[in-house]
C-alpha cells in the first residue's frame, strides 16, 4: 500500500530519466523544483520507509505517472551514462575524468538522496566539495586538488552504492 507519493507537489516539471550503470540500469522519474525547491527523484512511501519506483521502459515510467494524475514535461527520456562514471571510479589514475558525466552523476545522486530522504549517505558538503563543483561546472577537473579529487571519489562512490541499493 502506498502511503505517500512525491511527484510534482508544488507545480515541478516531471520527466523519465533512464540511468545506465554497469551493476544497475533502470527509468526513474524525476521532478525538477520550482522556485526554492530543489530537485528531486520522485519517491513513494511504503511499509514505513521512501522506496523510488524504478522502471525498465520509459513507457512504463509514462503509465505509472498517468495513474496517478502526474503528467511528463516531455515525451523523451533523459540518460545518465553511469557506467563511464563507475569506469573512472574503478581507475581513476588511468582515466580521464569524464567531465559531463560526472557533472550529471553528482546532481543525480543529489536529487536521488533528496527525493528519499537520505541525504546523510553522501559526504556531507564542504568548501572542498564546492571548489571541486565550481571547477568541474566550468570544466577544470584537471585543476582539481588532490583533496578535491578525493572528495568527488567519495562522493561518486556513496552516490553509486545509494543508486545501487534503491528498491
């Protein structure tokens, strides 16, 4: 049974994203904030805790939010390559960083933790993450810190465990 939905509460856009990782692959709807609020991937409550439905086809994703009232903002579906991120984490010294994918990576863990609630499973943020945010927004990781690389790891490692253990 479903006891609370998040969706489009306050008038956000509602969109499918489909997100490709090398351990999980799956649609999600995202809603994108309006005014103060911030983004977030759509979540319902069941049994006492935030689940994020997770769809094989954006159709499926479509007929879910239909059900509910909740209609998408666009017809296509966004994609978040994952897997090139998982790539780099799994060889970050012989890898490039890939800089646009990881920029929708953070994000997407960001708006993955909000919508469940679940903040406290990635690093929290610091001046260290935000240089490391700025640089990579203006496409600079290769001016990363030390410290600042260190802290994109983290933080890319515990956003891949969240997406990975979301049911």
């Amino acid at each position: 049974m479903v006891e609370s939905e998040q969706a489009d509460g306050a008038g956000g856009r509602l969109y499918a994203y489909r997100v490709r990782g090398a351990g999980r692959s799956g649609v999600v709807l995202w809603v994108g904030g309006r005014g103060d609020e911030l983004d977030r991937v759509v979540s319902v409550g069941e049994g006492g805790r935030r689940r994020v439905p997770v769809f094989v086809t954006g159709r499926q994703a479509r007929v879910f939010a239909g059900r509910r009232g909740w209609r998408l903002a666009a017809s296509e579906v966004g994609t978040l390559e994952l897997v090139r991120v998982e790539r780099w984490l799994a060889d970050p010294v012989r890898r490039r960083v890939p800089a646009g994918v990881v920029l929708e990576a953070w994000n997407f863990f960001e708006d993955l933790a909000r919508g469940l609630g679940e903040g406290h499973r990635l690093p929290r943020p610091c001046a260290v993450h935000d240089g490391a945010y700025e640089k990579l927004f203006a496409g600079e990781c290769g001016d990363w810190t030390p410290d600042e690389r260190r802290a994109v790891r983290e933080l890319l490692t515990a956003g891949v465990e969240l997406w990975e253990s979301v049911s």
